[in-house]
C-alpha cells in the first residue's frame, strides 16, 4: 500500500473545511437535528434536505453529513485547466494530471494546474 505524504492529508482536510460560515452553521443545525431524530427512533432513515430533488436516505448522521454537502452543491470544486474535468479534491485533481497530462514521462507543474472554483 502507497504512504500518503502529510501534504495530500493536509490538502484533503482544507479541501473539508472551505464551506461558508453560513453553510457550517446550517450543517451544524442539521446534525443536531438529525442527532435527536435517531435518539428518538434508533431504526428510522434519515431523508436528505434537500428532498425536492434529492431522495437519498441513510441510517447514520456521518452518511448524512458526507451526501448533503455534496446533494446541495456546497463542495469545493479543483478543476483541470488543461481539459476541464472537476474534483472535489485537491488530491483528486493532482492524480489526474499526473496521469493525464504529462510530455514524456515528466510531469507538469500541478500548482499550475487547478483552481477552486465553490459552487
């Protein structure tokens, strides 16, 4: 198995942590939320927020937590410049055009190769 150097771990975790403010705030409120419906009823299916559109349905707040962020378009986006193609990591993006992009056996620049774009 591949060590993972400190610097992608570090790259992951910001990655988490670029909501807004307010849509931390919002993700807190939904955590305590769905924290007392599962005290209330332990075999009940917690439904995605965003049920208009979404019908995702999990019996644990981290699935909840993972799939929300991600149903309401609150993830951060590392996008290629070369080609385009979107991540939501910043590790993602780097394995990309390490793999995609590179001129003979050499690797571009990866800092020059993305930006963040919130959606």
């Amino acid at each position: 198995r591949r060590k993972r150097s400190r610097q992608m771990e570090e790259e992951d975790d910001n990655s988490v942590g670029e909501y807004s403010q307010d849509f931390k705030k919002h993700l807190n409120e939904l955590t305590s939320e769905w924290k007392n419906i599962l005290k209330r009823n332990k075999k009940v299916l917690l439904k995605c927020p965003n049920y208009d559109k979404c019908h995702y349905k999990c019996s644990s707040i981290g699935g909840m937590q993972y799939h929300y962020p991600r149903c309401a378009g609150a993830c951060p986006v590392y996008k290629c410049h070369l080609c385009g193609r979107e991540y939501e990591s910043r590790t993602g993006l780097n394995y990309h055009n390490t793999s995609h992009h590179t001129e003979v056996g050499v690797a571009l620049n990866l800092s020059d190769m993305g930006t963040v774009r919130p959606q």
